[in-house]
C-alpha cells in the first residue's frame, strides 16, 4: 500500500465500526441542484417511507431557506410540511441546519426569534439540529446549542466549517472542533465543507486531527461534489475514522451536492469498510426521487468532472442552484460565468467571509449587482444591498479578515448605514410581540402563526394560510385543484399554479368577473435598476 500524506498506511488503520449515512436528498439535494424549488410538501411525504427503512443516521431534512421557500414556490405551511414527514419517517430523527441568528429572514434574529423557532420546529417533529455558523464563532454555536436543547432538540451537531484563503488553517478547524467536543449540549462534530473544496490530500491531514479532536463523540463528514474530488474525499475520510457521511440519493445526488449513497456504499465494499444501510431501500427511494424528477422535469444531478474552479470562486453549491435560478428568472443565464468570476473578488474585498449561507447570498448578490452595474456603464459596487451593508458594519460578528478600506468607506458614507447604524435589533419578550401582532389582526395569534408573521411578507403568510392543506403527490406531477372544480381560493391558487407561463387570467362565478395579468417581475426590477 502507498503510504497516505499522515504517514499512516491504510493496512495499519484499525478495525472501524460501521459507517452510519445521514441523507441529504430532501434539503441539500434540493437546493444545490433545483434551487430549493423543486420538492412539494406531498413529494417528500412519499420519499419518506423509503428512506425510513434505510436505517439512516438522520434525514438531512430542512433549513429555513427550505421553509421559505416551499412557501414562496408551492404556497404551502412549513409547519405541515415538518409534521408529515414526521409522520411517516418511522422514527428516523429528522434534522434541520442552521447557519446562526437567523430564521427565513436575511436580518439577524433575536434570541426570542430563535428560541420560538428552535421550540416550534422540535414540537412539529425535528429532533436534530446542524449548528453551521458562518464565522465559526465558537460561542455563538455553543450559545444556540444550549438553546436547542432547552427548547426541546434531543441532538444538536456543531460544525467546523470548512473554507480557503489566506487566513484560515488547519488549526483553526482542529480547535473548533476539541471545543465542540467538551460541550455537553453538543452531540456530534461535522466538518461541513459547503464548497466542495477539500483534497484527497488535505483530507489525510485534517481527518486524522479532528479524529484525534473528538474524543466520545460521532465525527460526521459532509462535502459536495463541485469540484468532482468528494467521492474519494469521504473514502479517504472514511479509512482514517469518519463515523457518519452526508450522501444523496438518485437524482438528488452528485452534481453540486453531495455523492450518491449507492456509490459510496459500492466504493466502502470494495475497500472493506462496513457500512450500516439497506441497499433495497436506498434502490426504492432512489427509483422514488427519480419518478419524482421525471414528472417535474427536472435535472438529475450529474458526476462532475475533475474541476479546480470552485477553489478560486468558492460558490457553495447550494448557492450555485439557487444562482443560476435567479439569473434564469432575469434573463441573463449567459451572465453566470461573469458572476461567478466576480464573486470570487468580492469575496477577498469583504474580508474572506465563508462561503456559507447567509454570507454566500450576501456575497453572490453584491457580485450580480456589480456585474449588472457594468453592464449598464456604471461602477463596481454602485449599489450596495443591505446585507452588505449590515455586514460591514459588524451586524453578523467581526469579520475575520480585513474588509478592503475602499469597501469599507463606500459603506459608511451611504445614508442608508446611518440609518442602519441607528436600528440596532432589539430583542424584545415573546408576549410583547404576540399583543402586536393580536392587535393587527384583532383576534388570538398562536405561535407557529406568529413566528411566520414575524419573518415572512404578511401577503405571503396570507397565501399560505389561504391556500389551505398541501396535496399529496399522485405520482405524476399533476397538483390537486389543477383540473378539478375550483370552489375556493385555495383552489384557485394551486389551479394558477398549475398553468405553465400565464400571462393573463379571466376568472368568472356567476355574475362575478376577476382578471388577472401577470406582470413581468425580472423586467420591473431591471427598470428600478434593482436586483432582488
């Protein structure tokens, strides 16, 4: 045998207990290849008995943005949709992430915010929760886990999250992780490298290290296929003492997420390792997600070929989804090369941020800015979002690398950072917030419908709530509502949604006549000179 970078060979490796696998198909898979879009509340409700019977670790299942966007896309209530995949689960512990002080919102959240959502997720069937903070803040992440646990989360996983540039280190990494490891409220390590950028060779080092790190606690691995390097990353992962690893399945693996389960279990056999999973189980829910795409008509993910590109521009391949989505939308999918190019720049310009949500959107949208100000003769950084500004100004933590002084005076003379500079968050009791939203509304508010009027456009939250229970999936792609009477306004909007590129509606009950034009959004924001 060769010998690997430690000096270790792999025949001097000791004997290992089986990997555990946690599947990432339903939130990861999603976003990174279908732009968090492509999954109905019905569709994951009939994946989940297949995965049920896997014998995974955890379903990688939900994280705000996820939330968010079922409900912007299908109109459905995050709520349900955390409830009946519960239900039908069979007991595998469903897990959400999250990247720090927020919930759906882009705005930094208020410990009440955070408390309230951590409690409602746990009462609706989430019992772990994947803790990923973007500065890698280690009292930050031990502050939420300790939140999670008190508000009823039974596991909590911290990351140490992994990136490149000139101030990050392997050292850095190694010392999150032996703090997560003494923490009590903490139940598991993951090195999350959302990028896709780790080596076969940095791997033989850090492993190792973080294995020597975590003492009595699961060391998890999650990676993306980006750079076409993750399937022998987790090999190589798994042979220095990796317990659990982060795969896909079917058509929501490989691409930008992370490699497909049924590969890896194949390249585990080969190599000796055992495994913990049911191969006829894997097959069903990968021929599932594979019906399921079909009648979407959406993309499966593809095996990437061998690319060093993401180590320069570092786009999160869940981002990378949800970019090209965006640039779909406006017109100006040719752009994206040029996007991509100029995030890279941003990036070192902001300081290095980690290329982890929030920050990557933070990131991206300022690159599309500048690449849409150039477009139009402008200069870069002519149109700074607010994100950025907050950023700048300390609103997520203190940067770890040094903001370009250019950047930093382009901020602070903006009117828009004084005002920023003045409304500082504030945190404010659970009761003061529900009496405000009671007297809005004028009747009693329960918690789920509170958090969600808290973080969500109130017209949003309205079609939530109007559209009414989400359907199952039959199988084909067909929604409930689309092609049977229409006796309500929840009906209405799930036969709307069903119509492929609408322009114009004429609705008629009785002597009753409504129109509907549908406006062009991406052609509205262009005018405004916006890009949200």
């Amino acid at each position: 045998m060769t010998e690997q970078p430690t000096g270790q060979t792999i025949k001097e490796l000791p004997a290992r207990e089986p990997v555990r696998f946690v599947d990432t198909s339903l939130r990861d898979g999603n976003q990174s290849l279908w732009g968090a879009t492509g999954l109905t509340t019905g569709m994951v409700e009939a994946v989940g008995p297949d995965l049920a019977l896997i014998g995974l670790e955890a379903i990688d299942f939900t994280s705000s943005t996820n939330l968010l966007m079922g409900s912007k896309t299908h109109h459905e209530d995050p709520w349900e949709r955390i409830s009946r995949m519960h239900a039908v689960a069979g007991g595998t512990p469903l897990s959400a992430i999250t990247t720090g002080m927020r919930f759906m919102s882009w705005d930094r959240a208020s410990e009440t915010v955070m408390r309230l959502s951590l409690r409602l997720m746990a009462k609706h069937g989430l019992a772990r929760l994947q803790i990923a903070d973007p500065m890698n803040d280690f009292a930050a992440v031990r502050t939420i886990a300790r939140w999670a646990k008190e508000e009823g989360i039974t596991n909590v996983v911290a990351a140490t999250t992994f990136t490149e540039s000139p101030i990050h280190t392997d050292d850095t990494y190694v010392q999150a992780a032996r703090e997560f490891s003494s923490d009590p409220n903490i139940d598991a390590i993951y090195l999350k490298d959302p990028g896709g950028l780790l080596s076969f060779e940095r791997v033989g080092h850090l492993v190792p290290a973080l294995r020597d790190a975590v003492v009595g606690k699961p060391l998890e691995l999650h990676s993306h296929c980006t750079t076409g390097e993750a399937p022998q990353v987790y090999m190589l992962a798994a042979q220095f003492g990796v317990d659990v690893l982060h795969t896909g399945i079917g058509a929501l693996a490989n691409g930008t997420a992370q490699p497909e389960m049924l590969s890896v279990m194949d390249n585990l056999d080969a190599l000796g390792i055992p495994y913990q999973a049911d191969r006829a189980a894997v097959e069903r829910a990968a021929a599932t997600i594979g019906r399921i795409a079909a009648a979407q008509k959406l993309p499966p993910g593809q095996i990437m070929p061998f690319d060093l590109a993401p180590h320069a521009h570092q786009v999160p391949g869940g981002m990378m989804g949800t970019l090209k989505r965006q640039l779909k939308e406006l017109k100006i999918e040719d752009d994206l090369p040029a996007v991509i190019a100029e995030t890279g720049a941003v990036r070192a310009e902001l300081g290095y941020p980690i290329m982890v949500t929030p920050f990557s959107q933070f990131v991206g949208s300022q690159a599309l800015m500048n690449v849409l100000a150039a477009k139009s003769g402008q200069e870069r950084y002519a149109r700074i979002p607010d994100e950025v500004v907050r950023f700048v100004l300390g609103h997520f933590g203190t940067p770890v690398g040094e903001i370009d002084p250019m950047i930093r005076e382009k901020v602070h003379a903006l009117p828009r950072a004084k005002e920023l500079l003045m409304d500082p968050a504030h945190d404010r009791p659970l009761e003061d917030l529900r009496a405000d939203q009671q007297q809005k509304l004028g009747r009693n508010v329960e918690d789920e419908e509170l958090l969600l009027r808290l973080v969500m456009a109130p017209d949003l939250l309205d079609s939530v709530r109007a559209a009414g229970p989400a359907p199952a999936w039959d199988g084909t792609g067909a929604k409930a509502g689309a092609t049977g009477p229409v006796q309500s306004l929840g009906d209405v909007i799930r036969a709307v949604n069903a119509l492929p590129n609408w322009r114009s509606l004429h609705l008629r009950r009785g002597n009753e006549q409504v129109r509907l034009q549908r406006r062009d959004d991406a052609g509205a924001r262009r005018a405004a000179g916006g890009s949200k």
